[in-house]
C-alpha cells in the first residue's frame, strides 16, 4: 500500500466520493488513511447516501446532483471513489476529473460486472487505477477488459481497522437496543447480497428470497423455534421480497426480525453463526472470528475467491450442519 500512495503526498486537494456502503466503508477508511498519514491535504468527502457508519471516519457531505456540484466545487487535483450499480456520483465525478486530466483512483470491493461499473451512457470512464480485493477480482477485471496495467491488488483498509475494532455494547444490551428479549438463545444473522436486482430467479433459479425460504423452512423442520433469526438487508434490498417470505403463515412461529440502521460490527461480533451468499459482511465476520455459512445453490455462480466460511449448497447438508452446530454451540 505504501509503494500505491507514495505519491499522494504531491497533491493539495483531494476529493473522495461513494455511495453503496460496500465501496462506503473503504473509502472512508482510506480517508482516515490519508489524514493520518499526510495531514496537510485539503480532503473533501461527498455522496449521494448518508450511513449512520460515516460519523466513525469522517465528516461527509451529501451531494443530489453531482454535476451542478462539481461546477461550484472544482479545485481539486485528485480523485478517489468508490464504485456502484444503483448511483452515477463516482462514474460522473471520475468523467468530470478525466476531461481535467486529473490523476483517479477508484476501489471495486466485489468481484463482478467490473467495466461496467464505469459506463455512463454507454461511455466507460476508467480512472487511472482501478484497486481490488484480490487476484480473482483482479482476473475479471482483466477479462472485462480493463487493462493489466490499470488494475492492482490492495488489502481492503476497512478490514485492517476493523481488526483492531472492539463492540462498545455488550450482547445482552445489544439485543435490548433491538428490543429482543435477553434469555440465552442463539442469533442467527442472515445478511443476504440483492441479486433480486440482477433477476437472478429468471436466470439461475434462486435469488436472495427462495434462500432465506430454504433457511428458515430447515429451522422449522429441525424445530429449531428459539433460536434469534436477525435479517440484516443491503441497502439496495427490495425489503418487500424478504417480507414476503417472512410473513408466511408456516414461519410465525420463528421468531425473526429484520433490522434497519443497526450498528453492523456489532450484529456480526454478537452473533452466533452469519449465512449469506457473497456479501463483504461474511468477510467482516470472519474477522471477528464468527462462524460463517455461505449458502451458495449450485446453480449460481460463485463470485467469491476467499475460502472462507463453510460452503453449503443444498437443503439436506444446510440442515445436518446447522444441527450439527448448535448442538455443539456453547
């Protein structure tokens, strides 16, 4: 990282921009980076989405038409973003800094649709670098055509600090800021990707609704009604298709709650066991040394390139494991 930035100190002004909180959390951790390490930049962070999260790094302004802001604010002379699929901020703001011949940066924190994460109107805008999570995310953005020489590998900074990281609350008054009840019983978070969004049933026959209906037909089947479910959504989640499944009549008898604006180290360092598919959640788990499911039905592809978890793709071995693992679970 140190031979990456060793330039940075060469600039004045920096500007900073995301919006989904995948690319949110790095590139704040990368602002605290900068300000640690060169605190005589001029930095300015915007988005187009505000986090509850932002407040632990940086103050960040938020920006609904990044056009008419770059009009008015226009002295910088490097930019860094993030990347998404539901926001124009970052592709737009790296058109406004590549026209100016300005030095970019951009961080990719998946593994998928790599160029296009860089169109706008059918024009891509590449930055001078493109960073990512690993070789596996580095070989697609190479397949995508994004040039070798653009594209290197970076340990995401969020996990460094989250490394260090430790709850201010304690798990019983955790659960009571959830207004759960604070007997002993299991959590089990469910933090599933949207790939609704990407018509995953149409395409490969499962989506993130047809597995949180695989999870909880298997705990009501293994009677396992005492456990603590915890649905944690991404930010881009169609919230109506988890409830959809939720509030089946064969499921009320489990007790699950969907959670919104919630602390989410916290949810991961006081759960007893994280299932998802590909999210960085399961990443950020991992960390904290939580045991992690990634259910992964074999008809969809796996973007993951980190071993990490136990991998699950089936009702019967979803089932004999999870038993298995609170039977075991201190």
């Amino acid at each position: 990282m140190k031979a990456l930035f060793e330039h940075v100190g060469s600039f004045k002004n920096i500007l900073f921009v995301y919006s989904d909180p995948g690319g949110a959390k790095p590139i704040l951790s990368f602002v605290a980076l900068f300000r640690k390490t060169y605190p005589k930049l001029s930095i300015t962070v915007i988005s187009d989405r505000k986090y509850s999260f932002s407040k632990e790094f940086s103050d960040v302004e938020i920006v609904t038409n990044i056009e008419d802001w770059l009009r008015q604010n226009n002295g910088f002379d490097f930019v860094f973003t993030g990347t998404s699929y539901t926001s124009n901020i970052e592709v737009l703001s790296l058109k406004w800094a590549i026209q100016r011949k300005l030095t970019t940066l951009s961080f990719v924190d998946h593994w998928s649709s790599m160029k296009n994460r860089f169109n706008y109107q059918d024009q891509f805008y590449l930055p001078s670098t493109v960073l990512v999570i690993d070789a596996k995310a580095k070989s697609n953005a190479i397949q995508d055509e994004i040039e070798e020489n653009r594209v290197e590998i970076i340990e995401n900074p969020y996990h460094q600090y989250l490394s260090t990281w430790q709850p201010q609350l304690s798990r019983n008054d955790f659960l009571a800021e959830l207004e759960l009840d604070q007997e002993k019983f299991q959590v089990v978070t469910f933090a599933p990707d949207p790939v609704s969004n990407l018509d995953w049933l149409s395409k490969y026959g499962e989506d993130e609704s047809t597995i949180l209906n695989t999870i909880l037909s298997s705990l009501l089947e293994l009677k396992m009604t005492n456990i603590q479910i915890l649905v944690q959504p991404h930010p881009n989640q169609d919230i109506a298709l988890l409830r959809a499944v939720i509030d089946r009549k064969e499921f009320k008898i489990l007790k699950i709650k969907v959670l919104f604006e919630v602390d989410v180290p916290t949810l991961l360092w006081h759960s007893d066991i994280v299932i998802g598919l590909f999210s960085n959640i399961l990443l950020e788990a991992v960390i904290f040394n939580t045991p992690v499911i990634r259910y992964i039905p074999s008809s969809i592809p796996d973007y993951m390139e980190k071993s990490i978890g136990t991998k699950i793709t089936d009702k019967a071995t979803f089932k004999d494991y999870i038993l298995n693992f609170m039977l075991h679970l201190d």
